[in-house]
C-alpha cells in the first residue's frame, strides 16, 4: 500500500498534481496538500481523486511517472 497526497493548487495546466507521500522529494508545501489516503496503486488514488473534486488531477512526474500526462 501506498500514501498519497494531491496539490490543492492547480499547476499552470489546471492539474492538481498527485504525489506518493513517503518516496517523493517534490511534494507541494504542507498547506497545500490534501490527503487522498492509502491505495495500492496510483491508479487507485488517481481514480479516487478524480471522483472526488479533482477532475483534472494528474501524476507527479518523478514519483507517479505512469499516471503522469503532462
């Protein structure tokens, strides 16, 4: 299982970027983050964002590389 946290800021694409907490060195500032909770995949916690408020969320590009679209 895996920790995530989303950016509760949009980057300048309008995507909210999903980290896995524990291994990424490029996490948002702790005011910005929002916990979107334990899964077993980044695709789970991209699915789960998504349906929950953060239509346009997308993959950290060093630590969610598979989920990550730009």
């Amino acid at each position: 299982m895996y920790y995530f946290i989303i950016n509760q800021n949009a980057d300048e694409n309008g995507r909210n970027e999903i980290h896995n907490f524990f291994v990424c060195e490029h996490l948002p500032a702790s005011h910005n983050r929002i916990t979107l909770g334990w899964f077993t995949s980044e695709y789970e916690a991209l699915q789960y964002a998504r349906c929950n408020g953060f239509p346009n969320a997308d993959g950290c590009y060093y630590c969610c590389n598979n989920i990550h679209h730009g």
